[in-house]
C-alpha cells in the first residue's frame, strides 16, 4: 500500500475513475453547498473544545490519492483515517469475485473504528474513491487518545453501532433491490461525500461497485437520465434533481439517514 501524501501536494478532488492513479481525467467538481465543521470531519467536530485541540494535535493532515488502498483484509490496522473532503470505498472480498462494495466513509465516519472496539485486523479492503484532505494517526496514539477522552470513547461508540447498521443495510439491500434503485441510492450517498451536484465516475467503477455485469448499469443509468433524473456523460455525473433520485431509489438511503440521525443526534443534523 503507498502512504497518503502530505496535503501540501493537494491534487483536484476526483472520483475513481478506474484507471491507475495519475491516469484520470475527471475534472475538479463544483463548490460544495453543505457547510463543514472547523474540524474538517464530523466526528471530531462533535467533541469537546479541550478533547478536540488534543486530538487535532496529534493528527497528520495527508491527501488521500484516488484508486490507492488504505487497508487489506487480514492486515493489521496501523493508522486510522478521519475523512475530510474525500471519501473510501469498503468493499468485501467474496471468494471467486473481485468483492463488492459495502460501503462508503466520509467526513461523517472514519475508517478503523474496529480499534476503538478492541479488534486491530482488518476485515475489508479500504480503497479511496474520493480524493482529497484527511487527518490521519498511528494506531498506538489513537488509541491513547481514546483512552484519554471519554467524549471520543462515546463518539466513536456511536458511530461504530452506526456503521454495523449500514453495513447490514447494505447487504440486504444488495440481495432484494434492482439495479436502478441501488445506482440511484448510490449516487445519492457519492453526493452527500463529494459535497457536490457533479463527479466522474465510469462504468466500470459502478460495475464493481455494485456487483453487476457494465450493461446493467448502462440500462439502470439511461433510465434515470431519460427521466431527467441525472446527466451522465463519458463518465461525468451531474445530479439535476436529487428529490427524485431520492424517489427513485430503494428505501435503504433513508434508512441509512435515519440509523445516523437516530445514534449521532444533533450531529446527523449537518451530515447530509
């Protein structure tokens, strides 16, 4: 796995676009609409003053490269990552298959939250679809900050019950649900991440992400474009009317909502 880079070397915010890193020609994506916390991420910006300075102070700011792996099933964790402006795929490796993706993490989430439960091996592989800011921090200091604030312990406890509820979520939604419906919910979720109305992603990326054969997706994304739904391009998305994606797709997106708002509380508020 290649590190994050320094943020120094910030390059624009793109989504994967299945090609290797530095082969991409998605385009910088528009001026975000939805406010950020002073923290960069949610989850911090939900602590205390004096708990949030401590742990800002211990955190390294990187950019998170698109296509770059973060972690491997089976490895051991050794950094956790708070997203910023980016965002990581999960995606679960199925024997036989290229695996499916189970979720996504944004500036609501973090990536490793299994050590603050106990578990320092990592159960998916964590790919960045999303390039841009992230704090990053060793394991051994993480986790000698969550033992130093209890603001963290009930944060994190939080957000961990939230995320084994959208990772069930997923799952079903994958097993009952029509392509349509998941690509819109899909597109639904990218935005929220992406902080904006348009993003490059091919074929291909949704393909692999959903667990379907290119052509399903070429027919589930001509459908929402014929209803004015979406514009897409030679891989450029632009969402034109994000209430009637919401319409068009399966029930899973607000639940996934609700499940947040319902554990994060006053936090979930500025989250979507």
């Amino acid at each position: 796995m290649r590190p994050a880079v320094p943020i120094e070397h910030r390059s624009p915010h793109h989504l994967s676009s299945g090609r290797p890193p530095g082969r991409s020609n998605s385009k910088r994506v528009t001026v975000p609409s939805i406010a950020r916390p002073a923290a960069g991420n949610r989850l911090l910006a939900a602590l205390p003053a004096k708990d949030r300075r401590r742990f800002l102070a211990a955190c390294e700011p990187v950019e998170l490269v698109v296509s770059d792996a973060l972690m491997e099933p089976g490895e051991r964790i050794r950094r956790v990552y708070f997203p910023c402006d980016s965002f990581v795929s999960l995606i679960m490796p199925v024997e036989g298959h290229a695996g499916l993706e189970v979720g996504l993490v944004g500036d609501e989430g973090m990536l490793g939250v299994s050590l603050a439960l106990g578990v320092d091996v990592a159960s998916m592989r964590a790919v960045v679809l999303g390039e841009g800011p992230a704090l990053r921090m060793d394991a051994a200091p993480f986790l000698r900050q969550l033992g130093a604030s209890q603001a963290l312990q009930r944060v994190l406890e939080r957000y961990a019950h939230v995320f084994l509820e959208q990772l069930a979520q997923a799952v079903a939604c994958t097993r009952f649900h029509v392509v349509e419906a998941r690509l819109a919910r899909w597109l639904l979720m990218t935005q929220d991440r992406a902080h904006s109305d348009e993003f490059h992603v091919t074929h291909e990326v949704l393909a692999r992400m959903l667990g379907v054969r290119r052509v399903g997706i070429t027919k589930a994304a001509t459908s929402l474009q014929r209803r004015h739904l979406i514009q897409y391009h030679r891989g450029e998305v632009t969402i034109l009317d994000r209430r009637g994606l919401r319409t068009a797709s399966c029930g899973c997106y607000d639940a996934d909502r609700a499940a947040y708002s319902q554990a994060m509380g006053p936090l979930a508020g500025s989250a979507f």
